[in-house]
C-alpha cells in the first residue's frame, strides 16, 4: 500500500506530515469558507503546511527536525498575535481570521513539542 508507506517513516517525518496536512486544512478553510473577498495572505497556513511536508522528506531527521522548526518559527510569528485572542474566539466573538491565525499558532506549538519528543524518544518504525 503506498498510503503505509508514506506513514511509515521516522518519527520527525510523521510529526511534520501531520502538521503539514492540519495546516494546509487551516490555510484551505481560511481562504475557502468566509464570505465576501479574502486577502491571498489567509492561504499561508497552507503554503506553510506544504514547506512542511516537503521538509518530512528530507532522509536526516535532524535535518528535518531544523526546517520543521524554522517553519513553525514562522508560523508562531504570524499566528502568536492570535493566541491572547483565544477567550474571545471561544466566545464567538473573534472572525475567521483570528480563528485561522490562532489555529496556526497551536498547531505549530504542537508541531514543535512533537519534534523535540520525536527527536529524544523516537525510533524509527518499519
């Protein structure tokens, strides 16, 4: 099956196709779903999500882990500003694109905290 065999990878490479694959989603929903005109830049999370996967391929998971990271620095410099936002998005109160940089941020968070454990208790599964 190829669909096994793009998930059966090292750790790093999982944890960066899954964070790609959220983030092309958010970029997808960002741009896709409000109404009315929406600027191209609510398609970065996507473009971010697509660096991501790109990155999983690299064959050194150190390598992979250090793009992985520059790319979530990226998206925690866009997103971060959306994070204090997070009791009024909860609360309805927020728009799409609070919603789209909030979830960036989070999910580059997590994508980080998955590297760091990936890279120190990871093996390689066949």
């Amino acid at each position: 099956m190829a669909s096994a065999a793009l998930w059966n990878v090292n750790c790093v490479a999982r944890v960066l196709r899954v964070a790609g694959v959220v983030l092309v989603a958010i970029g997808a929903a960002g741009y896709l779903l409000p109404s009315g005109t929406v600027h191209w830049t609510a398609l970065i999370p996507a473009i971010l999500g697509m660096l991501a996967l790109a990155a999983s391929f690299a064959r050194n998971a150190v390598l992979a882990a250090a793009l992985g990271a520059v790319l979530c620095l990226v998206a925690l410099t866009g997103g971060g500003s959306a994070l204090p936002q997070l009791p009024a998005l909860l609360a309805g109160d927020a728009g799409a694109a609070v919603a789209s940089r909030a979830a960036t941020a989070l999910v580059a968070i997590l994508a980080l905290a998955g590297m760091a454990w990936a890279l120190a208790f990871g093996r390689r599964s066949v």
